[in-house]
C-alpha cells in the first residue's frame, strides 16, 4: 500500500480516500471483554482484570490468524484455559496474602 501519490503530496493512511478520518467501530467483543476486565479491577485488582483483557487479545489474534480452522479453535481453547487458571491462582494467591496479613 502506498501512501505517497507523488513526491510532493502525502496521504495519511488513515484517512479515507475522500480526506475524513477513518472511523473504526468497537466490536461487540470488545465492549463485553472491557466491562469484564473492568469488573474484574474493581473485584480482584488490575492484575486481574490485565489477565482478563489480556487473554481477550491473545485469543482475538489467533482467532484473526491464517491458521486451519480447526487449530486456531484448539489455541484459542487451550489459551483460554491457561489465562483461567492464571485468574484462579491470582485469587488464591491473593485471598492466601490477605489471610496471611490478617
């Protein structure tokens, strides 16, 4: 793609072809994947919800790959597990910090 018409004049790639500012629309997904990550902040702190929205654009990005169907469905699967039990072992170890300072 290029973005140069002639050695004097520049186009911004992200404008659009009649000069306005391109607008990208949030995605359902997205939406949902910040008011959880936000919840989260709000229940178990910021690493909680990094590990939420985090997981969120791990298994965004393998869901957006080239990979076969199938294995971009296994990844994401497998992903979204890890980051679950990444969250849980956060709570605990949290709950057993707090317990432990009590």
């Amino acid at each position: 793609m290029n973005t140069q018409n002639n050695m004097n004049e520049y186009q911004d790639p992200l404008n659009t072809q009649n000069g306005a500012p391109a607008k990208k629309k949030m995605s359902g997904s997205t939406v949902a994947a910040t008011v959880v990550a936000i919840a989260l902040v709000f229940c178990f702190g910021v690493i909680g919800g990094a590990i939420c929205y985090g997981g969120y654009w791990v298994v965004r990005a393998i869901a957006k790959s080239r990979m076969p169907l199938v294995a971009r469905i296994i990844l994401s699967i497998v992903v979204g597990l890890i980051f679950l039990v990444l969250l849980i072992v956060f709570i605990l170890f949290s709950a057993g910090l707090s317990a432990a300072l009590n």
